[in-house]
C-alpha cells in the first residue's frame, strides 16, 4: 500500500481486533470452514474487477468465514490493492453491529497464482487472514483457486479453507 490512506486501514484493523498484542503463532487457525456462496461471492468479485485485483474485508471467527464484504480498491495500478478506508471504517461499524470481527481480507490475483506475493508479504498485517482467489485456471492450484493464509508477521501459513453448504 503506498498512499496515506492505508496506515489508517492498518490502524484501524488492530484497533478493532486488536490481534497483534498476542503470540503469533497461538492464534493460526487449522482450518477455515466458509460458506460456498462466501466463496462464489469472492470469485464474481474477482471477474468483475478483472484485468484489476478486486479486494474486501472478511468477517467471521477463528474457525469461519462468516462473510466477505466488498471494497473499493484505491490502487492505481492494476495489481495492488487497497482496500477504501471509507469502505473500512463502514464495515467495521457493521461488523461491530452485528457481533462479527474483521479477521482478514480478501484479494484477486488475476494474472497469477492464488499465493501471497512479495508485496503482499511487505504490507501484510500479523494475526490476518488473507484469502487470495486466482483467475488464472492454468496457474491456480490443483485443489483451488482460492486459498487462505496466515499471516504471523513473518511469513504466511497456508489454512485449508473447508467449504460449507
Ligand atoms: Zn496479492
């Protein structure tokens, strides 16, 4: 992120969840269950937004994805992201009001695989969940083309997203 804007999505992130005082690795989930529509939602996301990254807020627990909400995306160029702080501090308020916590974010690489890059990697929050969806088919992995990692402020752990009805 290399706008003003994003030091106060990083702020308010913590602030609100105020995850990055414990361990880190402590609070790396096994799993992740998420709804199928959370994940066909991501997906349309991601094709709307294409050739640019689409990105948005996940809401849930420690163990699910309750839902993924959409942001804008401020990004001038085609493959960053960052997400509206505008958008941020609205669904923040949202998820307060309904009992739910921001754990992580979501983006789309479009043009290559769904696993962290090296921006990524520089702007990524401790104790976050990023869940990365790829639009390209050929380079996603076998399995999906959507994965979820962990971000302990180091490195990213893969979290196996365990899809629901
Ligand atoms: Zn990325």
């Amino acid at each position: 992120m290399n706008t003003p804007g994003p030091a106060g999505v990083h702020a308010a992130v913590m602030d609100s969840s105020s995850p990055a005082a414990s361990p880190a690795t402590t609070d790396a989930p096994d799993t992740m269950r998420v709804a199928r529509e959370v994940l066909a939602a991501i997906d349309a996301h991601a094709r709307a937004e294409a050739p640019r990254e689409c990105c948005g807020l996940l809401l849930g627990s420690l163990t699910e994805i309750r839902r993924a909400e959409p942001t804008r995306n401020l990004a001038p160029q085609p493959t960053r992201y960052d997400i509206d702080p505008a958008d941020h501090f609205r669904i923040l308020r949202a998820a307060r009001a309904a009992g739910l916590t921001v754990i992580g974010a979501y983006h789309s690489h479009p043009a290559s695989a769904p696993i962290p890059s090296p921006t990524d990697l520089a702007e990524g929050l401790p104790n976050f969940l990023y869940v990365i969806t790829s639009l390209r088919a050929d380079l996603a992995c076998p399995e999906s083309s959507t994965r979820a990692y962990y971000f302990d402020g180091l490195t990213f752990r893969e979290v196996p997203l365990v899809p629901t009805d």
